[in-house]
C-alpha cells in the first residue's frame, strides 16, 4: 500500500507526534509499504526519511509556536495527493490537516487519526475543578458536533485504545477503531534497575537511602496537573520519608517551578536527551506518580510499568485505562489530597508483590510499537479491501 499522512504538526524539532511519524515511516518501509507525509515546512521540497518521503509544504510559522509551520495551501496538497495516487490517505488533525485530507476528491481509503482529545486538554482540565467531566462535555457540546460532522468524511477514526473507543462512540464519531500504542520493552525494563543510581538521587533529594523515591516524566503544561502531583507528594511526605525526582521541561516552566517553590525533597532534573540514561533513573526509582487525566494512551504509564515500577495516576483517561488494583493506585484528577492518600497506600504494600504483576502486565497487555503498526496496517488493508469490494 502506499499510505500519505497529511501531517499539520509534523515539525524536525517537533515531539511526540514526529517521534511516532518516524516510528510510522521505518515500520512501513520495514512492513513493504510506502509511506509519504505531507507537512508544513519553511519552503517547498521533498526528501528520503527512514524509508520513506517527507514531502514539505511551504507556510508560515504557527504563532504560538514557531517550532513549527501553518499548514494553509490546500490546492498544492491535493496536487500532491492526485499526483501520488495513495491507497490511504490519513488526516492526522482535526484542523487543517484533517480537512484537506477529507475535502480531496480522490478515491482512498481515508482515516481520521484522533492523536488528542482537545476536550480533556483544556476543558476538562481548567473546568473540572467546578464540575464533572461528563457536564464539562456536554458545555462542549459544538465541539464533539464538529468533530463528528468531520469524522464522517472520513472511512474510519483511529484512536489508541478500546476505552478512546467507546468514548467517542458516545459522542457519535464516525466509525472509531482501536489500534493500541506500544513501547519499546527492549529499552524499558526492570534489568535497568541500579541501586547506586537510586541513592545518587535521594542524596540529591537530601534523603537517606532508606527512603522513598517517586519519580515522575511530564511535560510542563497545565493538563500535566504538576501542581495537584507537588501537593499530593507534600502532604503525603509529611507522614513517610520520601522525595520526588520530576524529569521534563515545557513552556509552562515558569508556573511548574513556582508550583515546586519550597517543597522539601521535590526536585525538577529538567529534561534530558539522553533516553539511556532517563530510563535508568525510571527503573532505579520506587514508584511512578502521574498527573495527567488527559492521556489518549499514557507511553510514560506504560514505560515505567514494562519498568517494574507500581504507578499512581488519576482513574480517568489513558493513564488509568494502564492501572490495575494488582499493581496500582489510583486517584480523582485534580484532587491532591486523594492523591497523597494513595502514595501512603501503594508504600503501604508489597512492593514485590506489585513489581511481579507489573511483569505480567508488560508481557500480557502492554505491546510495543511494532505490534502497533502491524495491527495499524492490517486494518488499513482491510478497509482498502472493502472500498475495493464496494
């Protein structure tokens, strides 16, 4: 098959979406697929990337984020698409780049990739304080019947998990498939587990060695809950000895530090590109505590599970789609109270007991990245099978 993604937020110094494009771009080329993105750039052009092409359209810089380029020439991307002829052809926003994709008058299969639900990010983070997010939905209502009205030019809407399923079935999304993420297991592991580097990191916590370590890996944004995560920790620390290592950087540098102002044993270590050296720290802490109620899977939930580190995150979203009772503790988001009850529960328990299930979990339920192109593949040749058939 030859697949196009048209990609709005496909940037070289762009984050996980980039990350994931390139996973696509290598698993297709492995897979004997051809795969073509079609992104914003400072000027036109088209290059070779991990076995497959990038094919750059020219536009200006977004505003909020000059990382990356407005996606705004719609003739030249589907020039573009008549030209190339694609067997399927992907919308990977539900902005401009989902648009251009369903407005092109070709015959392609067409999928809609649902990457956020902009409802949880912003909304449900910044209302839910004030009401449920089932009322903070309904508030939202134009939003979803824009996203539906969207969804149905497309054959199918890919989201990462059964539970993102059914959430947008409730709203009426066209046709939603589950196509779960994956992580590298290879690279997350509990055999990364080094004792000396978890008392490097309570010495730099000024703990000793017999204390707790929770780490957590965010970015600085306010769907990430930092606050909520730096008062749980402080109310939970004055009961046990612990000290919390938070890794990750982001435009909300500034909130984040003032939130972490003056409490003991809590340090941000910034962000670190070396992913080596991340995943030691995650393997060598004691527990995982996650903020986030916004998550359409939860790759960091995911990575310090395959880790061998029991989680505390909130009930809701793909986070808590990742818990399980055998080897976590979970929490309403936002409420950091709960969440400091919950740290006190999880140190309560055995954590060997809770490290063996997360083992089991790893091998079980949680897939790697490989296993999601693959499934992500065989649906797009289903679906281009079907279209044939019609």
């Amino acid at each position: 098959m030859k697949i196009i993604d048209v990609a709005e937020f496909y940037a070289d110094e762009g984050g996980g979406v980039k990350t994931y494009i390139n996973q696509k771009l290598q698993a297709g080329s492995r897979a004997g697929h051809e795969i073509v993105v079609i992104a914003p750039g400072k000027q036109a052009g088209e290059e070779e990337r991990f076995g497959g092409r990038v094919i750059w359209v020219p536009g200006p810089p977004l505003p909020v984020d000059p990382r990356y380029y407005v996606l705004w020439r719609e003739k030249m991307v589907h020039q573009i698409l008549d030209r190339e002829k694609p067997d399927v052809v992907e919308g990977s926003s539900p902005w401009t780049g989902g648009w251009f994709a369903a407005r092109w008058k070709g015959d392609a299969v067409k999928t809609f990739i649902f990457h956020q639900d902009p409802v949880a990010v912003y909304p449900h983070t910044f209302l839910g304080r004030f009401m449920s997010f089932s009322n903070v939905d309904k508030l939202f209502l134009f939003y979803w019947h824009y996203l539906r009205r969207l969804s149905r030019r497309f054959d199918a809407t890919i989201v990462s998990g059964e539970w993102l399923a059914q959430r947008l079935s409730g709203f009426n999304i066209n046709n939603p498939v589950a196509v779960p993420f994956g992580i590298d297991k290879t690279f997350s592991s509990p055999e990364r587990r080094n004792p000396s580097l978890r008392k490097q990191l309570l010495e730099e916590l000024d703990l000793p060695e017999d204390a707790t370590l929770l780490v957590g890996i965010s970015r600085h944004h306010p769907e990430k809950r930092l606050g909520t995560v730096f008062e749980g920790f402080r109310m939970a620390s004055k009961e046990k000895k612990m000290g919390l290592a938070i890794f990750g950087d982001g435009p909300f540098r500034w909130m984040v530090k003032r939130q972490a102002r003056d409490i003991k044993h809590l340090k941000l270590m910034g962000f670190t590109s070396n992913r080596e050296q991340l995943a030691d720290y995650l393997s060598s802490a004691d527990y995982f505590v996650h903020g986030s109620a916004a998550e359409t899977y939860g790759l960091v939930v995911a990575e310090a599970i395959c880790s061998g580190i029991p989680v505390v995150v909130p009930d809701v979203g793909g986070a808590g789609d990742l818990a399980h009772k055998a080897y976590s503790e979970t929490y309403e988001p936002g409420n950091a109270a709960q969440l400091s009850r919950a740290i006190l529960r999880i140190i309560g328990r055995d954590r060997q007991k809770m490290v063996d299930a997360c083992a089991i979990s790893a091998k079980e339920s949680i897939g790697t990245m490989d296993d999601h192109f693959k499934l992500l593949f065989e649906v797009y040749q289903k679906l281009v099978d079907e279209k044939k058939a019609r």
